[in-house]
C-alpha cells in the first residue's frame, strides 16, 4: 500500500511499534449474548497481536470453553480470521457459565489458561461478563497459590504468569452500559428495527392502523428514544386523526415500566388505544430478529477501533494498571475503568428502583440524555397557546447535492422551531430557488413522514449566491427573515461564507446563520461527520459484501472498486476498513507505480494462502493518471496465474436509499440544536425592535469535533480550508489508515499519541454552553 507521509507534527508522537507483543499471550473470548460486530472486534484483537509479534488464541464458548479447556481453547492464526468482518452474531460462541461463577470453576479455567501461558484476556461481553473477568483478576494470585499446592503447576509457573491483564469490550445491542455512548451490536439493531417499521409503515398508513411495537433492551430506553427520533412518532390522541394522520407507531422497550414501576407491556398499550380511542391497533413483537443479520458499517468500523485498542491497552498494562473498557465517546476512543463503568450500570438500575426516573437518565450519560431531550421535543405537537410568543421568521434550505438524512434534519428543525415559537420558512432549490422566492411558511404536518426519506424533499442545487446577492437579499426583505438554517455540503459552506462577507453591503444578511454538514463525501472543515455519510458508507460495505459473495465457488478473484467523494478518500477509507480491503487508494495519500507494484505483490503473496478474495477501494479522483481502468488492467496482469480481477463502479448508488440509523439520529440531534443556537443568538442581538447580527461568531458551522457538537465561526474555518479540491486541510480519519494496512498486513506506523490515556467515569458533567454540546 502507498507509504503515508509523514505529517509535520512535533515529537510528542508515539508510536506503537515501542510495544512489542513478543513472548506475550493473549485470550479473546465472547460471552453472554450476542451481538454483530464480536466477529470484526475478534478478527481485530487477532490480527492486531499477531502484528505485534504476540501468541493469540481463541477461547471458544466463552467462560465454558475457558473452564473445559481442551480444543476450546485454539491458537489464532491471521487466515482463521478471514472472511469473518461481514458475519453476524460471534463464530467462536458464546455461552452463560453457571460454573464460573464458582471459585472451583475458575480454579479451572486459571489452570487452562496457565497451561498456555495466557496472562492476558480480551473479554467481549456485557456488564456481567465484564464484572466476572474483573472477579477472575482478583482472584488471580489466590488461584495460583491454590493450583501450587495443589501440585497442578510449579513456582516458576506462578512467577512467570503472576499478573493477568483485562481489556473489556462491550459487546451487546441494548447499549445499557454506562461510559460509552455505543456498544458494539446496537447500531446494526437499531437496522433491524428499522428495515421492520419502514416496512410495517405501509400496511399501517393503509389502514389508518395503530402499531405497537416491542422492542429489545431490557431496562434500557436506547432503541424506542431512537426509534421513536426517527419516525415521526404519532402521539396516540385524536389530534393525529383530526390532521389526518394515517398512521400511529409507538415503540415500547420490552422491559418498560411506569412512573409506580409496574410494567408497561404492548397489549396493556393496545388496550388502552382501543378502549380510550376505538384505533384498530396490532401489536408487533420484534424478537431475536434484531440481535441477527450482517453487522452495519458502524458497528463493523467501531469492533476493528475497539480491538485494536484493546491490544495496546494490554500491551501497555503494567501490574498496578485496573482492568479497563475500551469505550467510544463521541468520535473519539477512551479508555476507562472497568468497575467504574459497571459500578455506574448498576447505579442506573437502583436509581429506577428508587423512582429517581431524572437521576437514573442523567447517569446514562449525556448522549443518552440528549436523544431523550430530543425525542421530547419532536414527539409532542403543542398548542398554539403552549407556545412561546415569538415575531422571528427562520429559513431552512438543502443546498449542494442530496445526502440521506437531509429530509430528517429538516423535519427537525421545523418542528424544534415552531416549539420555540417561531415561524418556519422552506426554501425550494437552495440558493437558486432562495433568490426566485420559492420560500413557503412550513407548518408541523408539513413535514410528517419525512425522516426516513432519502434524498432532499425541499429540492436541493449546486448553485452558489454570490451573484444573487442583491435578489436574495430582497426575498429575506420581502419575507421578513430573522436567521438562516442552511443543510447541506461544500456549496452550503461556501454559500454562508459569501453571505457573511456582504454583510457590509447588505443589511438583510446580519441576521444569525448556521450550517449543518450534509454530504457523502464528508468533506466540510470543521466537522468529524456529515450527515448522509453513514449512509453512503453502509451502501459502499454493503456492496462489497455482495460482489465478493458474487465470487462464491470460484477461483480466486480480486475486485477493483470505485467510490465516490471528490477529492476527500473519506468513503473509500472507512469503506475499506468496513468492508475489510486489502488497499485503498486516495488522493490525500500520493502513491506511484513502485507503491502500485508493491501492492499487487502483497496481494499475489496472501492469494497463495488460503485466502480466495481480495478488495482493492480507489477513490474517484485519487489521481488522474492511474485510473480505475489502469488499475485493473495491471492487478489482471501482474496477478495472472494466481488470481482474476473485476471492477465495479459504485456511482451514485451511495448518494440514494433511505437514511441509515446513525444518519436519522444524528440529523435530528444537529438540527434541533442548531435551532437552539438559533434562538439564543436572536434574543442576544434583538435590539432596537430589529435583529442584527454581524459579529463573526453569528455566521457559524455546527460540526462533530471529537466528543462535541461545537458552533465555529465559518470565517475561522477558512484557513482550515484547501478550496482548490475542496476538502479540510487536517482530516482525522486519516488516522485510521495505518489501523486498516495493519488489518490487511501490511507494515506501517501507526500513531498512538491520542491512546493510553485511562480516564475516569465519575467526572463533574460540564455545564452545556453556546458554543459546545456534547451529541
């Protein structure tokens, strides 16, 4: 693969290639229930010790297998984990183990493990098989003294395994951990429930039917919150009949209670609509469909992050350090305190027990807590009378090319604006349709059932309005517009800076502007994430699933496939890393012919193997020279007699479909809080019976940036920008790209600077402020 060059940072750099794996052994194992992504965490905690020169090994059945010993406990090898990424559910198994619980039945298991030299363990689980890996690490130097008077091993046993290293993973679908904002399992439930409702939709809307729907999660609220944010979730009340709504869905966890704790079931649900409203209502129960299916790009892209940090986590434990979670906090992945966090779980579920309904959500954690926000804002139409007064006029308009997930945020704000009080106003055809007066008021139905539509309902172009400037001014005259809420990609960003800099001629322009990053390629500065870039991703490993599926039972066979994304390898990276590609080729990484040549080498020496499929991801303007076509023809050639090539271009494929999961939650997050934003700024800079705002931080993009939303100043994003090729300068993904050649085995460095660093569950939640909120 193309050597990456070496950015120009200081030395505080660290590099894992320090940490060496040699003479070390380490355990992975799954347990409890099932989740998709255990199979990519298991492949990446493989793949990842053996590269760093460390013995890795299986331990099939979970705590069972590490109890009976014998053939289930199996050294790794790089090809055993082959083909595993795309697979659902754990291929080494999984199993509840009453007889761990006992101390006789971890004498065992430590016997097992001593027996291989094994002192470091990847436990892939819940929070009860995470609280009895803890438990067993306790235990430890009790259960070796025991097995030595035993005679079951000698001293030299004892000393040379006398400390044993955890790394947690939390692996299950209902997201019911504390410390981490996702589990690995909960965004490819969240598809399953999806794929059902969007599904179930139909039938309903054609027979003005209400829906109740039970979903997993135990005692957890993460799938109905969610859920519910995604669809437009129709209070049950005559109100929804008399605006001629067809159609009612209420979502209920399976382990739902009341404010008294009693348990709220679908049928109680079903009864009450009947008896209360005379709705003909069906209850649904969607069951283990949701733990099945092929993992999603998310939960396949965060199991390999997870898995390699949890290999480092082990190679850096010393003797004093506690078992620790590998944890994803906002974009960013965190180390914690194993106990903490399970202390923290179970502190959750006392607090329900003891009614303390607004504690038990606040120690959820913040993202929890602001999807339920979120959901209390949308799900509810107030009344003209509940409503705050207000004589402010907000426009909302998709600009750039259409991106899944634009339709949500819309929806999204519109409804948050009208909660504030303010009238909504849409624009057709973006800047285009600004500057032709295609402005319409949106009312609340407007835009019902429009979250899991794809696309751009509103219409959306490329147009810029920079020689519109005097005719858009005149429509935000004629229409009376106090602030502008633009959705959209590089066109939107460019078009908010081009409105900010003719303030000074334009009066009608010192209103507050936000914008919210909506484009596949992901490529707006100032912003780890657009939206509809999930979505393009999930169609891209989606894909590529398929074509290598299209190869079953053939020789060996190598695809050549191209992204899209301009100028940003955004897709073609994470794609690859989702899709477990063998190189991928962008252009913020030059590569020549030697680094061509030495990449179809590479892959001529894993093909011998027995490895059957390769995947080679180009980005569609990686370089002008070696094209897609180019490509090809020379793997073909140099490859002859050992492998054949395919090439597939996706196209457009990745900008259609509906919105994924991620994608709807997080449209309607951004877009509630850049409304927010929006009504702050409007009270500050009401003066004089008129709004006017020209200071630089009233023109602002709201973007992910590590563990926040944070509003930035677009005039301070300019030096952030290459406008030439329309991409940031410093791009984060970037460092992905060394984890995905290390998956693929090639040799690389790798930067660790952001990892090693053990945090702690119990910090002081900061207060929210104008210009951070944590998603």
């Amino acid at each position: 693969m193309a050597g990456m060059a070496a950015p120009k940072r200081q030395d505080t750099r660290k590099f894992f290639e320090n940490l060496s794996g040699a003479g070390k052994s380490i355990a992975v194992l799954t347990s409890g229930g099932d989740a998709q992504g255990m199979n990519g965490a298991v492949r990446a905690v493989v793949r990842m010790g053996i590269y760093v020169g460390a013995k890795v090994y299986f331990i099939h059945e979970g705590y069972q297998g590490m109890v009976d010993g014998g053939d289930n406990i199996k050294e790794a090898t790089w090809e055993s984990v082959s083909s595993m990424l795309q697979v659902g559910g754990t291929v080494i198994g999984s199993a509840r183990c009453k007889e761990f619980r006992s101390r006789e039945g971890r004498l065992k298991a430590a016997h097992n493990l001593v027996r291989r030299g094994i002192t470091n363990l990847c436990v892939i689980g819940g929070d009860g098989s995470l609280t009895g890996a803890n438990m067993f690490r306790e235990e430890w130097s009790g259960l070796l003294d025991e097995l030595l008077q035993q005679g079951l091993i000698d001293e030299e046993a004892v000393r040379s395994n006398s400390v044993l290293h955890i790394v947690g993973m939390v692996g299950s679908i209902d997201n019911d951990f504390c410390g981490t904002d996702m589990t690995i399992g909960t965004d490819s439930a969240l598809h399953r429930i999806i794929e059902v409702v969007d599904a179930i939709m139909t039938t309903a809307q054609s027979h003005q039917r209400t829906f109740v729907l039970e979903v997993m999660g135990r005692h957890c609220g993460t799938f109905p919150v969610v859920c519910v944010q995604m669809f437009f979730f129709a209070s049950v009340s005559l109100q929804n009949r008399d605006y001629k709504k067809r159609l009612n869905i209420i979502i209920v966890a399976e382990g739902a209670i009341d404010s008294h704790n009693k348990a709220i079931t679908p049928d109680y649900i079903k009864d009450l609509v009947v008896s209360r409203l005379g709705f003909d209502t069906r209850v649904t129960i969607l069951g283990h469909v949701q733990r099945g299916g092929t993992p999603s790009a998310f939960d396949r892209i965060l199991a390999s992050r997870m898995g390699v940090e949890a290999v480092l986590a082990l190679l850096e434990a010393s003797a004093n350090t506690p078992a620790c979670v590998v944890s994803l906090v906002g974009n960013q992945a965190v180390r914690l305190p194993l106990m903490e966090c399970v202390q923290m779980t179970q502190e959750v579920q006392k607090a329900m027990d003891e009614k303390k309904f607004e504690e038990a959500v606040a120690l959820r954690g913040r993202s929890f807590e602001n999807n339920l926000i979120t959901y209390r804002l949308l799900s509810h139409r107030k009344s003209d009378s509940e409503l705050p007064t207000s004589s402010f006029n907000v426009a909302v308009l998709n600009v750039g090319a259409p991106a899944a997930g634009m339709n949500a945020a819309v929806r999204s704000a519109v409804r948050v604006g009208i909660t504030e009080g303010h009238k909504m106003f849409a624009v057709n055809d973006g800047f285009e349709g600004f500057y032709k007066g295609q402005i319409k008021e949106f009312k609340w139905g407007d835009v019902g059932g429009w979250t899991g539509q794809g696309g751009s309902l509103l219409g959306t172009k490329r147009t810029l309005p920079g020689k519109h400037l005097e005719k858009i001014a005149e429509q935000m005259r004629i229409h009376n517009i106090n602030a502008l809420l633009v959705i959209g990609g590089f066109e939107a960003y460019v078009g908010i800076l081009e409105l900010s800099a003719a303030r000074d001629k334009y009066n009608e322009f010192c209103v507050p502007m936000v914008m919210v990053p909506a484009t596949v390629s992901n490529n707006i500065p100032g912003s780890d994430l657009s939206i509809g870039s999930d979505t393009a991703l999930n169609a891209i490993t989606d894909t590529c699933d398929r074509i290598k599926q299209s190869a079953s039972g053939t020789k060996r066979r190598v695809f050549i496939i191209e992204t899209m994304g301009g100028y940003c390898g955004y897709l073609a990276t994470v794609g690859g890393l989702a899709a477990g590609a063998d190189t991928v080729y962008i252009y913020e990484e030059p590569f020549d012919i030697r680094d061509l040549q030495s990449n179809v080498e590479h892959l001529t020496q894993k093909m011998k193997t027995s490895i059957q499929r390769g995947l080679v991801l180009r980005n569609e303007n990686c370089n002008e020279n070696f094209t897609t076509d180019f490509i090809y023809q020379l793997y073909t050639e140099e490859g002859r007699g050992v492998f054949d090539c395919r090439k597939n271009i996706l196209g457009h494929m990745q900008q259609g479909g509906s919105p994924s999961p991620f994608d709807r939650n997080f449209s309607t997050k951004i877009a509630a809080k850049a409304i927010q934003w929006i009504t702050r700024t409007l009270k500050d800079s009401y003066k004089g019976g008129r709004v006017f705002a020209n200071s630089e931080d009233t023109a602002c993009l709201l973007g992910m940036r590590r563990r926040a939303l944070v509003f930035q100043p677009v005039s301070q994003l300019r030096d952030e920008t290459d406008f030439v090729h329309r991409i940031p300068k410093e791009q984060w993904w970037l460092k992905l790209r060394p984890l995905m050649k290390i998956l693929a085995k090639y040799k690389t460095s790798y930067d660790v600077s952001d990892s090693g660093q053990l945090e702690h569950v119990t910090r002081i939640r900061p207060k929210e402020t104008n210009t951070s909120a944590t998603i």
